[in-house]
C-alpha cells in the first residue's frame, strides 16, 4: 500500500447525519462526518466493517 501525505487540512466531501450514513458493512475503513453523530454535535466516524464509530471514543454514532 502506498503511503500518502497531505500539505494541508483534508475535507470529507459528504455530510451525513446519523439517519442517512451509509451502509457500514459496505465501508469497512471509510471516514465519514456525520453532523450529529455525537449525541447531537458533529463528528468524524470510521466504518469497522459493522458500524459507523466515532473518532474519539470509537463509540457507536448517535444523534441523542
């Protein structure tokens, strides 16, 4: 695999929210921003092949 770096910040080209992520077990390693993925407040989430966790706790996404 080859490695990549960046110069500047990287912008994750979707919003979601909690309701309308994708599929997880179709995104195994994606990242995604949900825009109240963190009981209400927007969060970065990463797919585990199962479902969407977040970030900073790798916690389940949810809106409340």
């Amino acid at each position: 695999m080859a490695n990549t770096s960046f110069s500047g910040p990287v912008k994750v080209s979707d919003t979601f929210t909690v309701a309308t992520v994708p599929d997880a077990t179709l995104s195994e390693g994606g990242m995604i921003y949900v825009s109240n993925g963190k009981n209400g407040a927007p969060i970065i989430a990463f797919s585990n092949g199962t479902a969407w966790l977040r970030v900073d706790t790798a916690g389940v996404i949810q809106a409340t």
